[in-house]
C-alpha cells in the first residue's frame, strides 16, 4: 500500500498520533532491497533502500500506518535538516506497507543510490536501538 498523506489528513491526526514513534513495534528484521538492472549482458544489484520488518500492534490497520508514516517524514522533511535519525527523515523517501500474517513489511526505498543507503544505515540503527 502506498499513498501520500495530504496537509489536512496530516493536520487531523491526534497528539498521541503526532508522537507515534513508528518503530517501537519490535523489529523483527531489516533487510536490504535491491533491484536487479540489466545493462548488455551484465546484472546490477542496485541498492534501493530497507524492508523493515515489524510486528502488527493490536489494532494497528495498514492504512493506519501508511497515514502516520507518511506524515511523520513530511514531518522530518519540513523539520530542521539533519535532527532526525530516522530512516523516514531520508529526502525522497518512498513508503509502502504489506501485511503479512502477525507482522507489517513497510519497504522505505528511494531511487537515489546514495539515499537508499542511507535508508538502510538508519533503518539499521533503528532497530538495534529500538525493537529489535
């Protein structure tokens, strides 16, 4: 699931939803994403960002998540640049979410090779120092 989170769906969240921090849910794991290009006969791993890897909180929807997640990096974008470590405060990051049985997949990718690096540095950091 994908969507962006307008300015008024942003506005209409609550203090506590404002203060969700979106990965105290345990990580159960961060993995890298890749895409596969091919140019002539040669295959390209390209870094795309992090999957992390959360369990479902009682109650928690996907479109939820999407909604809280998506303005939390609107948040970190328009914020002080550099205050956040978080893999949602990455410029051009994109966000999408799964669910799969017990556990939410939530893909932070970014086109940019450097971006999505650092998507996965942070995401990493998330969650050694978080959930997981």
């Amino acid at each position: 699931m994908h969507s962006r989170a307008s300015r008024a769906e942003c506005a209409a969240l609550s203090t506590d939803e404002h203060a969700h921090e979106p990965f105290t849910a345990p990580v159960v794991s961060v993995e890298p994403l890749v895409r596969r290009d091919v140019v002539g006969h040669s295959a390209l791993h390209v870094p795309e960002g992090a999957r992390v890897v959360v369990l479902a909180e009682r109650g928690t929807t996907i479109e939820w998540l999407d909604r809280v997640l998506e303005c939390r990096a609107q948040y970190d974008a328009e914020s002080e640049p550099g205050r956040s470590s978080s893999p949602l405060a990455v410029p051009s990051v994109e966000i999408r979410i799964r669910a799969l049985g017990p556990t939410f997949h939530i893909d932070l990718t970014s086109r940019d090779r450097a971006a999505a690096d650092e998507i996965l540095r942070r995401a990493r950091l998330v969650a050694t120092a978080g959930g997981g």
